[in-house]
C-alpha cells in the first residue's frame, strides 16, 4: 500500500484560475492511494480526490459524521456558529441511526412536489429583489442585493418567518457571512438568531401556520428543542451555499453568455463552481481501506468535492464549463446518507434566478474585471465578497 509523507497543501486552497478549482487538485488525483496532508491547526489528514472514492467515503458506514469524535478535521474556524454539540437538532453532524429520524421526518419536507409549491413565492422573492436593484440605478453589487437576500427570504418563506420579522432575520444572517465580522459578532448573531428561531417556534405552537415549522410541531417526531436546531441549521446551510452559486454562476453565465438559456445550466454550475468543495468533513470510527490506502480508526478524512467533481475519469473535458454535458452525479451536494437536503429546493431557486435575471436585465454585464473581483478563497465555502455589475 502506498504510504507517503504528509504533504502540505494550503487551506483553504486557492483557485488560481478563478472559477476553476485549485491546480493541486489535478496534480493530487493523479497520485497513487490517498494524499496525506497536514492543515494548519498541525493535524494530518487523508485528502480523498477521486469521484469513486469520494462517493466511498461518503458512504462507507465506518466513516463518521460526527465531529465527537477525537481526529475530526478541523479547517480553519469551521462554520459560524456554535460547536453542534451545543445545538440538538444539529443533524448534519450525526451518523445513524440517530441522523435517521431526523432525515425521515424532514424528507417530507423537500420532496420535488412539495419545494415545487413554493415555486410562485421564489419567483415573487427574485423579482422582488430585481425591482429593487432596478429602481436603485444602473449599477449594484449582486452580492448584497441580490444573491444573498433572495436564498435567506426564501427560507424565510419555508419556516414561515413573518414579513415583519424578515428585516431582523435577514441582517443576523448577513452578519454570519460577511468576512469583515468578527467571531464575537458571529457568534451574537447566531445567539439572536437562535433566540428568534425560538420565539418563532412559541408562536407556531399558538398559531400554526402552512409552514415547515408548524408541520414539523404538528408531527410531534422532533421536539421544539430539536426543530429550533433544525431550523437554524437550514437556514445556515442553506444560505451562503445558495449565494455563492447565484453569485459566481451569474459570472460564469456572463463569461459564457451563449449558455444563458441552456436546460443544463444549474447542474454544470454546480459541478463546475463545486463552492462546497471541503464542507463534508469525515472521520474513521475503525480501519477502513479506501481507494488502496488504509485509514486507521481516528484519522480525519477531506473529501473534496470540486476534485471529485473535475476528475477526467467521470467528467470528459472536466475542465470546460458545459452544461450541454449530464452532470447529474456530481458530488457538490455530497453523496449518500447526508447527501443535500435542500437540492430540490436549490433547483428551483437557481432555475428562477438565472431564468429571470438574464430576460429582465438582459444588458447586465460585470462593472470590473473578472480577475479583479474579490473572491471568497478565506471562507468555509468558495464565493464572492462582492459582484459590481452595471446594466
Ligand atoms: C447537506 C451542499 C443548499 C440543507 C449538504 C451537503 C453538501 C451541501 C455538500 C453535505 C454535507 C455532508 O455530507 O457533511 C449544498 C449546496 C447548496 C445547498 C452546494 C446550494 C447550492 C441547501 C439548501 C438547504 C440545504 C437551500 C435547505 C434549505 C442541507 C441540509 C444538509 C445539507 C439540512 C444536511 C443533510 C443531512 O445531514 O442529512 N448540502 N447545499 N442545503 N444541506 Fe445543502
């Protein structure tokens, strides 16, 4: 079996290229076995490259979920709100079988059928949003008007969140995303956002509404406790992830505009942008072999999706953004037991968007040089900080 010594690769990785994923990442596929790295908190882990592989991992029931468990990886400060132990209903972070019964009673929930009732209220939201931008001028920046309120009013919409309460809703989130806020202020904002998602749960019970909220209450599975947790987890998991793809798909559309209107477009934009490339962190419970190389029980496991998602052997010509491909097994929602809750709903939301966006501001075009837009390399997920447009 091949055994190496750790390389160093720098997290989170940078993408010379822009939009395409890091360069090592095609150097790391073509090696034997698995690459051991070393992150900078000084622990080791294996970087898992390959699309079989990675599907492996995600699936192997000998590889955990759970960060309790001692060799969970940790990059950098790993999301913006307090450690999962401390949120029950913070199911993301459990294996089964106590992950099952949250996922059975939340699949309800984001059937095609069901996120497809909610279709009318995304297009309300996205062209609500698109007014606003239109009345404001001819220039704006993408990020803040657009592509991170629409995905949160949109969960706003699925939880039930008052239009009165939307505002304060709105500007906690923003603050969990925005790179200039400090850990202090992130973790107040996620405090008053978990007290709002409380208050928001006394009321359902009083009031029930048509929402996922309420349904959840109603079911009696979960307790109010563990649907406080599920919500914010919803909210966080769906939010940046949904921006990110709105904002760096609507560059890629304008760098490629001959795609616009092309069916496959969503997909490809997943796959191609892949912006939660090292979110699906792991780690080995017991000994287990994956793609010829042994990974002892406590050693932490990096698949990264944006590898997976470009490797030659699954994806011809990987490296071209074509949504006339079948993209459809990509791994940019994960793969397996916590495979994406929220992909259905996400389709929807990027359908709207790039459908609506190009046929109502069909002069929109970037107000700065691709190369000089300020990526999001620092963050957990691969984005923007900011996207001048004019029209
Ligand atoms: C899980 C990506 C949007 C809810 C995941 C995972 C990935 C992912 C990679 C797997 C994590 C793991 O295996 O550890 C994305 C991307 C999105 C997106 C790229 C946007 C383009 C959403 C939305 C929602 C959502 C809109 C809900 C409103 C969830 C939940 C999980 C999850 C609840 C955990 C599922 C489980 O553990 O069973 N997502 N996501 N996501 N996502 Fe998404």
């Amino acid at each position: 079996m091949p055994t190496s010594d750790p390389i160093s690769i720098e997290f989170p990785t940078r993408r010379r290229g822009q939009l395409s994923p890091p360069d090592e990442y095609a150097e790391l596929r073509a090696r034997p076995g698995l690459v051991k790295s070393a992150l900078p908190n000084g622990s080791t882990v294996w970087l898992v490259t390959r699309h079989e592989d990675v599907r492996t991992v995600l699936t192997d029931p000998r590889i955990s979920a759970s960060p309790t468990h001692p060799g969970f990886p940790t990059i950098g400060r790993n999301g913006t709100v307090p450690h999962p132990d401390q949120i029950p209903g913070w199911f993301v972070a459990y294996d089964p079988p106590d992950h099952t019964r949250f996922r059975k009673a939340l699949i309800p929930e984001f059937t095609v059928r069901r996120v497809g009732e909610l279709r009318p209220a995304v297009q309300r939201i996205v062209d609500g949003r698109i007014d606003a931008m239109l009345a404001g001028g001819t220039t704006a920046d993408l990020v803040a008007a657009f592509a991170l309120p629409v995905p949160s009013l949109i969960i706003c919409e699925l939880l039930g969140v008052p239009r009165t309460d939307r505002e304060l809703f709105e500007s906690r989130t923003q603050v969990l995303v925005t790179f200039t806020s400090t850990d202090d202020e992130r973790d107040a904002a996620a405090q008053d956002l978990l007290l709002y998602i409380n208050k928001l749960i006394a009321m359902k019970q009083r009031f029930p509404g048509r929402d996922l909220t309420s349904r959840l209450l109603r079911a009696g599975v979960l307790t109010p406790k563990e649907i406080s947790g599920v919500a914010l987890l919803l909210l966080i998991a769906g939010h940046e992830t949904t921006a990110n793809n709105i904002a760096l798909g609507v560059v890629m559309l304008l760098l490629n505009r001959q795609w616009i209107n092309a069916p496959g477009v969503v997909e490809e934009v997943l796959r191609y942008l892949s912006v939660a490339d090292r979110v699906a962190l792991r780690v080995a419970v017991e000994d287990v072999e994956i793609g010829g190389q042994l990974i002892r029980a406590g050693e932490g496991i990096v698949p990264l999706g944006a590898s997976a998602n470009h490797d030659e052997g699954t994806f011809g010509h990987a490296e071209q953004f074509d949504p006339s491909r079948s993209a459809r097994h990509h791994v940019a929602f994960g793969y397996g037991v916590h495979q994406c809750l929220g992909q259905n709903l996400v389709r929807i939301e990027m359908d709207t968007v790039f459908g609506t966006l190009f046929r109502r501001i069909p002069t929109l075009e970037l107000d700065q040089a691709v190369e000089d837009l300020p990526f999001k390399y620092d963050g957990v997920l691969f984005g923007l900080h900011a996207l001048p447009v004019r029209w």
